[in-house]
DNA sequence: TAGGCCATCTGGTCCT
DNA sequence: AGGACCAGATGGCCTA
C-alpha cells in the first residue's frame, strides 16, 4: 500500500524553505521568522542576515557577559536549550531526508512492476535482502556451469534462502549495480522468467513472477 | 473507523 | 560541547 501516492511528498521540505504542517511547539522549533532573534538563539543563517547584524549583536553579547562561562540566568539558559533542541531537530531531519534518499536510490535499482505502488521502507529493505541473495545464487550457479563442474544445480530445495523461501533465481540477468542507469525493472521482471534458458531448473523459472517472491 | 505508513520532535547515549 | 545515532511518542494522511 502507498499512503502518500500523490500526497505529501516524501521528502519533507524543512524549516528553511516551508513546513508541510505546523506543530504545537512550532513556534519554537520552526523558522526564526515566527519569532524576534533573542541574541542567545541566533538563526544559524544569522551571518546572511542583511546588515550583518548577528555578528556584531554576538560580539556585543560576549562582550556584555563578560565572554565564558559565565553564570547564565534561568531566560539565557532556557533559550540556549531550545537553540540546541532546534538545530538537533534540523540535523536529524536531515539525517533522515538522507536515509529516505538513500532508501529511494535503493528502490531504484529494484525491479518493481509498473502498477505495484511504491515500496514502504521495509518492504524495500526486505526486497532488497532477498534479491541480492537471489542474485548471489544466479552467480554461483553460473559458476558451476561456466567450469564444467560435474555437479548438477542444487535442488531448489536445498539452495535455501536467507528467509527460509526460495524466491528463485534469475536475476544475474543484469545488474542492478552495473545497470542501475539503465535498468528497466518492470520489463526485465515480466521477460526473466522466458529469457531463462531452457536449462535452468525449474525453480529457477517462477513463472509469473510475484513481487511478494521477494519480501 | 481501525490500522498501516510516514515525518517530525524529543531525550538519551555514545563518540570526537 | 556538539554531533551522530537511536528509539519512543505524536499526529497526519491514506486505504480497506
């Protein structure tokens, strides 16, 4: 299932450009627009600030409580507190728009079909697990193949699969590293299956292959 | 309406 | 001190 096929966008845009919905404590986390800059809470843009004010406002704050460590009041200390929660909030917005772009360029080297919505995050990962291993086999059976060695192809049975299934094997086809360009998931998916020589071993040939194979 | 998925916030912990 | 990482909480959106 897709929840957000055409909704929000998944990559949610933060506080410097615009916010996809407000929250409660919004008004303390989000843009420094909303509020005045108190001169212990500076923007982190502060030194694009026209003017550059922020500089000189810090300098004159330094120079006004007597440079470090001095005692700061309970006002001083609540808005460092909410300066650091703020750019922690940032930091790991980002960090997360990054594991989502990560999760995003892995389902592009992914076969999906073209009606099958969106991979969710763990589906993508589970996928992603079982192709690889599916991939694994393709090669070691070419291996068996490519050197003459006397022993037939396992039983499908016994090539096993890190999730206990046996998913089949046919994706040494291509790529996904080496054709991640180009990689045309849908179709190479659907033709896997025929291009298969007629050797293969029959788990090898799935037949209609299931996206769930994978998960 | 319940459940799944997601983005975000938050506080804790570890590391540099 | 500050950043990275993590897990829990919260609330929004979507689908069955």
């Amino acid at each position: 299932m897709a929840p957000h096929p055409s909704g929000a966008p998944a990559n949610q845009v933060t506080c410097h450009t615009e916010r996809s919905f407000p929250r409660a404590s919004d008004d303390e986390v989000t843009c420094a627009a909303s509020a005045p800059p108190s001169p212990t809470h500076l923007p982190p843009d502060c030194a694009e600030a026209p003017g550059g004010g922020c500089r000189g406002a810090a300098r004159k704050l330094r120079t006004r409580h007597g440079g470090r460590s001095r005692p700061k009041s309970e006002l001083a200390l609540s808005r460092q507190r909410r300066s650091r929660r703020k750019k922690a909030n940032d930091r790991e917005r980002n960090r997360m728009h990054n594991l989502n772009s990560a999760l995003d360029a892995l389902r592009g080297v992914l076969p999906t079909f073209p009606d099958d919505a969106k991979l969710t995050k763990i589906e993508t990962l589970r996928f992603a697990h079982n192709y690889i291993w599916a991939l694994t086999q393709t090669l070691r059976l070419a291996d068996h193949s490519l050197y003459g060695l006397e022993q037939p192809a396992p039983p499908c049975a016994e090539l096993g699969s890190p999730d206990g299934g046996s998913p089949g094997d046919w994706g040494s086809l291509y790529s996904p590293v080496s054709h991640a360009g180009s990689l045309s998931p849908a179709a190479s998916l659907e033709e896997l299956p025929g291009l298969l020589g007629p050797g293969s071993p029959a788990c090898l040939r799935p037949g209609p292959l299931a996206f769930s194979d994978f998960l």
